[in-house]
C-alpha cells in the first residue's frame, strides 16, 4: 500500500513539473514576442546618429514602438553586430561603405532608407585658403577604402587631381590619379576614428574627416572645413537592416518618423546645415 502510494505521488510530481516548464515556457515565448514587437534595437554612432535617434524616441514610442540605442565608435563593429543579431538595425554608414561591406563579407543586408549625408571636409591647421596649399603637401586620408573615392571627388573637384579617363570616382582610389599637378602626397594609413585626432595633432597638410568625427571634435563641416564636398554627393547615410527584416513594422515606422518634415527642421537646425536630410 506504501508502494502503490509513493507511485501516485511521483506521478503527480511529474505532472506539475511537466505542466509547470510548459507554463514557464509559454511565458518566455509571450515574453519574446512582446519584446519584438515593443522594442527595436539600433546601433548608431555617437554623433549625429545616435542624437538624432534620441530626438525621435517620443515619437516613435506614440507609434508603439520603443527604440533601445547602441553606440559604436568603430566602423566594424555595427555591422557585426547586426548580422550576429545583437541588434535589429544599424544607423552609422553611407551607401557606398554599406555596398562593400556586404559584398566583402556577404552579409545578407538591405538598405532600409537613405536619412541623411553628412558631407566630407578637408580640414587644416596651417592653411585657411586652398589657393594657399604648397607643392609636395601631405593629405591624410582614411584607411577606408570606401571613402577614397569620394575625398578624390573633392580634390579632383578642387582642380587639385585628375583621374584616369573612364574610372568611376565612387570607386576610385589613389592608384587611379593620372594628373597631380601640386605632386600631392597621400597617407592613407589613419582609422577614421583618429583622423580628427590627427588634425588636432597638426599632422599633414590636410586632413580629410567624416563629419561624424569631426563634430565629436568641435568642428562644422560647413564652417570650418578648407574643402567641402557638393550637395550632389551620393553618400547618403542609410538605415542597414537584415534583409529577412526588411518588412518589419517597426523598421517601417522608424523610417517614416526620421523622414518627417518637423524632424528633418530639427536635423538642419541642430547642426547649422551641415548635416542634410534626405527624403527618401
């Protein structure tokens, strides 16, 4: 009679326990869905990304959608993070750099909306004026290959170089300049994380810098820039998103809000201009 009680109770133990981790897990999935579908998770550089994300926040907490916002200092690591899942989307790069990233390490991303460009400028300590550069100057550039093409843009715009006939400037590179009247000299070697760093040190001539790092260091591309590029630029920064997330509602309702005419105000009055909506 023992026995027959003691197997009674084991049975109904393993009930509860059985009914208890189908309870535990049901919650966990209630949990996870909730949690995707209430929070996005973007990755975003300090400056200008990432204070423009904070600017939106209220507004797409209205939309029901709560934006968590991770900060990276680095080029690498965005897209890293994405691709790992670590993060839903990723707000720091231009078009250009997206398209060889993805190509280099077959990254199955899309591009979820241009948001703005923050144009390239070529800064210096020794020069005020262009017309002002000596033969034989150093131009320190970023070891980004993706930008090559458009600091040579800039220069080539500047009548400083020319390329080759027939090569696309987007991809351009140093090897690619058939006329360089000044005999410039180019170091490419500098992360463009330390390139406003450079500046600061007053190494080289010029210094190009994304306008990300320069306004971390108190410059305005608009105002303090020797060089600037055009307006026409193709360098828009993106929204990045894993392409099986493309249709996601929550990365919909980010780009609209980031496209809207009051936030778009907001962006070209923050940074005098500098930075440029773009409504696409």
């Amino acid at each position: 009679m023992k026995k027959k009680f003691l197997g009674f109770a084991a049975v109904a133990l393993l009930t509860v326990g059985l009914a208890a981790c189908g309870n535990s897990k049901a919650d966990s999935s209630d949990d996870s869905s909730k949690e995707k579908s209430d929070t996005l998770v973007v990755g975003a550089s300090p400056t200008p990304h990432a204070e423009i994300l904070e600017h939106i926040k209220p507004l797409l907490e209205k939309e029901g959608v709560n934006l968590e916002i991770k900060k990276f200092d680095d080029y690498v690591l965005p897209n890293k993070a994405l691709a790992d899942k670590d993060i839903d989307a990723n707000y720091f790069q231009h078009k250009p750099f997206f398209e060889k990233a993805v190509k280099e390490n077959d990254y199955k991303f899309t591009d979820a909306g241009a948001i703005h460009i923050e144009p390239m400028g070529l800064y210096s300590k020794k020069i005020k004026d262009i017309k002002d550069l000596k033969d034989g100057a150093t131009i320190i550039t970023s070891s980004s290959e993706s930008d090559w093409g458009r600091i040579i843009t800039i220069l080539q715009d500047a009548d400083l170089v020319k390329v080759k006939e027939g090569v696309d400037l987007e991809t351009a590179t140093f090897d690619d300049i058939a006329e360089n009247p000044k005999k410039l000299k180019f170091d490419h070697s500098i992360d463009p994380a330390l390139l406003a760093t450079t500046y600061s040190n007053d190494e080289g001539d010029l210094v190009a810098i994304n306008a990300n790092f320069a306004y971390g260091a108190g410059l305005n591309p608009v105002k303090d820039a020797v060089l600037l590029e055009k307006d026409t630029s193709p360098y828009a920064n993106i929204l990045a998103v894993r392409t099986a997330d493309k249709d996601d509602a929550r990365i919909k309702k980010l780009v609209k809000v980031l496209h809207e005419k009051d936030v778009q105000d907001w962006i070209l009055e923050k940074w005098d201009g500098s930075v440029k909506p773009v409504d696409k």
